[in-house]
C-alpha cells in the first residue's frame, strides 16, 4: 500500500514495555546505571514510566495488574516485551480503525488516553500476525 493512502506517519518509537520480576530492582537499574529517570508511578498498575532519552521505558511487574496478562516471567517460553508503541501523526482514530481492518487487523478496544514519552495522548492496540501487541500513539 502506497505511503500517501495511509492514515498516519510514524514518527519514531515512543516507548518499551518491559515485564520485570522485580519493580524495584529493575527500577534502580534504569536509573542508577543507565541515567534514566522515573517520570511517573502506577503502582495500582505495577508500572514506572522512565526517561530514556526522547523515549520512554515503562518497567511492568510480572505480579502486577498489567503484567498478570501477559503470563510467567520471562524465561525459554515466556515472553518479557509487552507491547512496542509508535508514534504517529496525525491521530484520527476511524482513519486508522478504516485502515487496520482494509488489511484485516483488528483494534483491541476503542483508542485511550495514555502516557507516554510526550505525555497523556491517544492511543490504539492492535495485534502483528505474530500476535505481538502494538499501539500507534498520537500527539499530548
């Protein structure tokens, strides 16, 4: 499909959900030995949302409510990225619901409002043939 007849753009990668054992413990490994800083706490989530950069890296507990979803912790079969997010524009969701299902993609649920490396903006899941999640996100 021709780049002008889709909806959006993609901007460049906005965060990684990563699945962690320890929230803490990855939590100051980000931080003391990367140089990443905590921009925000879920802990009703079991979520840290860390600077990397113009990105974000959002640390998920295995034990926590959005990480249950996802399983076991990784290991030889279990997986520990939970979804990769792109940043697009422009956001318009029944433009890119439209497009999604012209290749037969499926959204997961109407677009939110969640966090990310700019801030609260819209965003859409949806499944890769490989059953990967992704999200395209929108503008703050």
């Amino acid at each position: 499909m021709a780049a002008a007849s889709r909806p959006f753009a993609v901007q460049r990668l906005d965060h990684v959900v990563l699945r962690v054992r320890d929230l803490d413990r990855a939590e100051a490994f980000y931080r003391d030995v990367l140089g990443c800083a905590v921009e925000r706490r879920r802990d009703d989530l079991g979520l840290r949302h860390l600077r990397a950069g113009a990105s974000m890296i959002d640390l998920v507990s295995v034990d926590g409510k959005l990480g249950r979803r996802g399983g076991a912790a990784a290991g030889d079969e279990a997986r520990n990225v939970d979804h990769v997010c792109l940043r697009i524009e422009p956001f318009d969701e029944a433009a890119i619901v439209a497009h999604l299902a012209a290749h037969g993609v499926a959204a997961q649920g109407p677009a939110s409002i969640n966090f990310g490396a700019e801030g609260d903006g819209p965003s859409l899941y949806f499944h890769d043939p490989d059953g990967n999640t992704l999200e395209l996100k929108g503008p703050a």
